[in-house]
C-alpha cells in the first residue's frame, strides 16, 4: 500500500470516529452537526496541507525514500494528522459566534 493511500484510508476513519469524539468534546452551546463541519473541514484541510509541506520538503531534499519504510511512514502521517487534529479541536472548543439580532 504507498503512503497516499495508506493516508487517505487514515483519514477516511478518523473522519468516522471524529464524530463521537465531536459530540463529547464540542461548546455545549454549539450544534453537533455544526461542530462535526468545522471540524471535517479544519482538520482535513490543515491535513492536507501538512502533507502537501511535508511531502515537498521531503522531495527537495531527495529523501523520498523514506515513506517506503513503516517507521518512515507513520512518523510522516503523524506530522500530518497531529496538528491537524490540534487545529480542529482548537475551533471545535471555541462557543459559537452570536449573530446580533437587528
């Protein structure tokens, strides 16, 4: 399996256990529907932009190799989906704006 798949396949069943975890973790004021889409979106697209960093760092320097080894991969899909998940949580803690009402 290479790594891209092997992180989308991650990804795919983080995305299906975020959403217990959005429930016991969200603002108690906020909607879980609501804080299950920013989360989704906060961590995929922190996601995919540490990979996308990660992965063209990994190609200037030529040290592409490593993805093809275990210990490589995991420590490469834990950059990516650590901060990610940190960024989410982050949003996922905050209250829900007030819209004023006019």
């Amino acid at each position: 399996m290479s790594p891209q798949s092997l992180g989308i396949l991650l990804w795919f069943v983080l995305m299906l256990l975020a959403l217990p975890y959005v429930r016991r973790a969200k603002h108690p004021r906020a909607k879980t529907l609501a804080a299950y889409m920013v989360f989704l979106i906060l961590f995929s697209v922190g996601a995919a932009v540490m990979f996308s960093i990660l992965l063209m760092l990994l190609g200037r320097y030529g040290r592409l190799d490593v993805l093809h080894h275990f210990p490589g991969a995991a420590l490469f899909l834990i950059l990516v989906f650590v901060p990610a998940f940190l960024l989410g949580r982050w949003q996922l803690k905050k209250p829900p704006r007030q819209v004023p009402v006019e």
